[in-house]
C-alpha cells in the first residue's frame, strides 16, 4: 500500500521525478517526465533511461554513476551540445535512494529542461552587448554600487573597478548633466519617481559619451532600500541624431527663407505629409488638407492635372523623376504656378515606397517671362514697323516727290492756259495726298512716343457708349444693331485717345463693310480671362475677310482688301501700333460672307 501510494503521488507530481534502480532503469515516474523526457510514451517502467534517452551526455552519465555510490548532485543548469549539433539545458537534483537494510537501491531524480529560457538569456545578453545596454545596481543600506560587465566598459573603467554613488555620480559631465542626474536620483529616492534620460558622462579616459540612463527606487516601509536600471552607451546615435537636427535646422531656414515647401509621399498607403511651407504655397490651411495624393489633385490646374498625375506615375513607374511645372487654384480662384522636383526612394526589391520632394513658387518667373517675351514680341512687331514705316517713307514721299517735280516741269513748260490749269489742278491734287501721307506718318509716330506714360484706369463701358453717341446719325442711317454685354463696372489700363480711336475704328469698318444681305448687327462683349487680362471681342455679320489671302498683311499700312471708296489701309494699322503701345494685342478671326470677329487684350487696373 505505501509502494502504491508512492508511485501514485510520483505520477501526479507537477515536477518531472523519476525512481531508477542502479541499472538505471525506470521504476516509477511522473507523467511530466514522460511528456519531457520519455517522447510520449504513457510508461517507462522498466526501460533503461540510455535506451529511452540514447543522447544522454557522457558527463550527466558519470554523474549517475557517482550518485549511484552515494554522492549528491544538483545544478541549476548546464549546457549540453549533443552529437548532431542542437543544443540542450538542463536543470536537476539527484541524490540516491536506500532499502531498509540502507544499500542503494538506486537514484531519485528531478530534472527540467531549461533549454527556451537559457537561449532567450543568451540571446538578451547578446543583444544588451551589442546594443551596449549594461546595469546597475546601487545598496542603500551599505552604499555599495554593482556594475555589469558592459556598464564598466562604457565607463573605461577596469573590471575590479568598484564604485561608489557619489563616483557614479561624478561621471557625468559637470554642469547642467551631473546638476540633472542628481536630481533624478534625489527625487527617485524621495519621491519614489522612475527616470528615463539621455546625458553626457566623461569616461575614466577623458571621453565625452552620451548615454541613456534609466533607473528607478525600491522603497520598504517609505524608506529607499535600492535604486537599479539599465545604462547604454548611444553616444554614436547620439551624435547622428544631433547632426541630423543641425542639418534639418539648416534646411527648414533655408527652405522657409526660399518658401520652398517640402513633402512626403508614402506610396504603399497613399499618405501624404506637407510641412508648413506648402500649405502657404497651396494657400489652404492645414486642416483642410486630406494628406492623401487625390488631395493635391484636386488643388492642381485642370489643364495640368492629367499631365502632373502622368508624371508622378511615370517617376513611380522608374521612368523618370517627377521634375514639372504646373498651375494650382487657390480656395480664392487666384492661379499660381508651381515647380516641383522629387525622388523616390524604393526597398530592397525595388518596389517604390517613397517619394520626396519640394515645391516652389514661380509665379513671378513665370509672369516676368511672360512680359519678357511680349515685350520681344512687341519690340520685334515694331521693329518690323519701323522698317515698314521706313520703306512706306523712301517709297511713298519719293514717289510724291517724283510726282510734283514732273508736275512742276511740266507746268513751267507749258503755254496753253487751259492746259496750264489741268496742271495746276494735278499739282494742287499731289500736294493734297503728299499732305495727307505725311499726317498718316506723324499718326504713326505719334502711337509710339510716350505711351507707357499716359495711361490710366478707363471705365469700359463709358467709353462704348461714347462712340456709340458720336456714330448715333451714322448707325441709324445704317439701321445697324448693336448689342454690348458689357460690366459697368469694368475698367482697362488704357490711353483714353487710344481706346476712342480702336472703338471708333472697328464701329466704323463695320459699318463700312456690312453686308448689302442682311441688316448689319454689331456685338461687344467682355469678360475676364485667367492671367489677369481683360479681353474685348467686337464682332460683325459684315463682308468677312479673306485671311488666307490676306491675313499677313491684315495689320498692313495702306492695305486694303474691299473695294471701297474711302478705304485707305490705314486703320487696321494704327490701331494694332495703339494696342501694342499699351501693351495689349488684337486678334482676328474671319470668314468671307459670314462677319469678322476681334479680340482685343487689355491689362486690367
């Protein structure tokens, strides 16, 4: 009964216990044993433990044998590497067991394998020296201070170096660093609070390292008994880490001094980060940015947006970088351009993850090259009118010229009376038109002298209906329509002469060259365009004009494309040179036997 009662208690014992005879062989055990060591078999009663455990370590075995003499063992654990190279810890306490007449009968053995807690040990110790994480330790009660191997390391310290609190302390780089790790220490002590910081120590050899310092107090009764944690060196991270925020420090001076925006695309989860910068460039407010990519869509130009959105595809594709230009509405339809440059970056198998990079303001740029270009415009149109002018001025006075000096001789020749006044009537003729050449020139030079100067803000409006009043005999003998669709409100920077003479000019060849067909009709109209211009259309139901005959020399001086008693081909003329003197320009389209349509472009005031 006793036997039974044994073997029942060793069964159900939480611990993995075997009975051995001094064969080694199983007389009674655990069901932790077998689930341990006796790979799953419900009993071993009678097996050897060499045949059941063929791997048993040479060393354990000469144990058994020494126990079995009457020795105790035990070890809290050791490490075995078995034949086929796996790596075993195990943990036990044997010690013999008597017969009633006190021979050895045999071993008593609790063994636990301990392998999964020594190699997670190995593995934080390997990884507190490779991360240079040691500890310490200091005894309130004796004010002795414990080192780890790696806290003496960091410290270059020698390895009997034994240190006490006010040393340890002492380390620390004097000044605000020692000042602050004392009060740590002082408020751990007292108040019970844990520390968390990153300071500066001197080492035994005069470096100055960073470190990561955290601690915390054991208190019994209110009263600190120990303070212990952890001491890493991260002098190297550290170092990085301040260099980087120097570096970063420069670059958003830089960057906000230059208003260049910088952001961040994380492309496997379409979020997207905007600094400060691009908010002002995109002029929304923070809040209302969704940080996704369609968010930036949505604020780009509809005109550009198709071909930004292609090439942030193509820079994610690895066709090219993203490096554009392109125009964003702001939230109050102000449009300003853009210039972005980016990078991306991808992992290791070449996946794009990121994409970084900047964006500027080039609006300015953009407007200054745009006058640039039309004032080279403007300078070469009227250098070309200038060489016209010149040409129009050796052709045109040289043949009056001409004219007048035959017309003379033949008037000093001449006896007959009656022949004599057909000359003088052929010479008062010739000066009329010499006359009239040579106010036509002066009108020219006029337009081009000091033009800039004299303009001013000109209600739009006003100024139609005032050419309206000066035609009203002339449209109503005409029975000409006019429909104007114009803002009283808007105004043009305009020579006021200037804006009367085109109006005056186009009412008039409209009237002129209206088509005997139809009653002519008359249309104005103006609106705002994008780029801060005010367009004027002026369109006629009239003759139209031939433009792929004549649209070259339309703008020609003395060009003239009907045949009509007062045409001269100067109008068209002067009032291009009026428009590009103020800076504006005029366009046309036309079709013969439908009308012609012009478009003037003013700056706005």
């Amino acid at each position: 009964m006793k036997t039974l009662t044994t073997n029942f208690l060793i069964k159900d014992s939480p611990m993995a216990v075997a009975i051995f005879d001094t064969q080694m062989c199983f007389i009674s055990h655990s069901d932790i044993w077998s689930i341990k060591f006796g790979q799953g078999r419900q009993t071993l009663q009678g097996k050897s433990l060499y045949d059941i455990a063929p791997n048993t370590p040479k060393t354990l075995r000469q144990i058994h044998v020494d126990c079995l003499a009457g020795a105790s063992n035990s070890n809290n654990g050791q490490k075995f590497i078995h034949p086929d190279g796996t790596v075993q810890w195990l943990k036990w306490k044997m010690k013999p067991w008597r017969d009633e007449e006190d021979r050895i009968g045999g071993l008593i053995m609790v063994q636990e394998d301990i392998t999964e807690e020594k190699l997670k040990e190995e593995l934080l110790l390997k990884a507190k020296s490779v991360a240079r994480i040691g500890g310490w330790e200091v005894d309130m009660t004796s004010n002795k201070v414990y080192w780890t191997q790696i806290t003496r390391e960091i410290h270059e310290v020698p390895e009997d170096y034994e240190p006490n609190l006010e040393e340890g302390i002492n380390f620390y780089k004097e000044g605000w660093h020692r000042n602050e790790i004392t009060r740590l220490v002082t408020e751990a002590m007292t108040q019970g609070t844990p520390w968390d910081t990153e300071l500066i120590i001197i080492t035994a050899t005069g470096r100055e390292v960073w470190v990561r310092a955290k601690g915390e107090a054991e208190t019994i009764n209110g009263k600190c008994v120990r303070i212990y944690g952890t001491f890493q060196d991260i002098d190297e991270k550290k170092r990085m880490q301040l260099e980087y925020q120097t570096v970063s420090d420069r670059l958003a001076i830089a960057t906000h001094a230059a208003k260049i925006g910088i952001w961040d695309y994380d492309i496997v989860h379409n979020n997207l980060v905007w600094d400060d910068n691009m908010y002002k460039l995109y002029g929304i407010k923070p809040s209302d940015f969704g940080g996704v990519v369609e968010a930036w869509e949505a604020a780009v130009h509809p005109d550009d947006k198709e071909r930004s959105q292609k090439g942030v595809e193509m820079a994610i594709a690895g066709v090219q970088e993203f490096n554009a230009e392109f125009r964003v509405i702001w939230p109050n339809g102000e449009i300003r351009y853009i210039k972005a440059e980016s990078t991306v970056r991808r992992d290791t198998n070449g996946n794009p993850v990121r994409m970084v990079g900047a964006n500027w303001d080039i609006t300015e740029d953009k407007r200054a090259e745009k006058k640039l270009k039309n004032l080279l415009d403007i300078t070469s149109e009227q250098n070309n009118s200038l060489l016209n002018f010149a040409h129009i001025v050796s052709h045109n006075l040289r043949s009056h010229s001409s004219n007048l000096s035959m017309l003379s001789g033949f008037l000093s020749q001449e006896e007959d009376e009656n022949e004599r006044k057909n000359l003088l009537d052929m010479l008062g003729n010739a000066t009329e038109s010499l006359n009239e050449t040579v106010l036509h020139l002066n009108e020219v030079v006029q337009v081009k002298t000091g033009a800039i100067d004299k303009m001013k803000s000109v209600n739009l409006l006003d100024t139609i209906s005032g050419v309206q009043k000066n035609l009203a005999l002339l449209l109503k003998e005409k029975e000409v329509t006019v429909k104007v669709k114009v803002a009283k409100e808007m105004t043009v920077n305009a020579i006021p002469a200037y804006l009367d003479s085109i109006l005056l000019n186009l009412f008039t060849n409209s009237i002129k060259y209206s088509s005997p067909k139809r009653p002519p009709v008359i249309s104005v109209k103006a609106e705002n365009e994008e780029d801060g211009k005010l367009v004027v259309t002026f369109s006629d139901n009239g003759l139209g004009i031939d433009l792929e005959r004549h649209g070259k020399k339309l703008f020609g001086m003395y060009k003239t494309f009907h045949k009509h008693k007062d045409a001269k081909g100067i109008g068209l003329f002067i009032t291009k040179n009026q428009m590009e003197a103020m800076n504006g320009q005029i366009e046309v389209t036309s079709a013969v036997g439908v009308g012609t349509n012009f478009r003037l472009y003013f700056q706005q005031t």
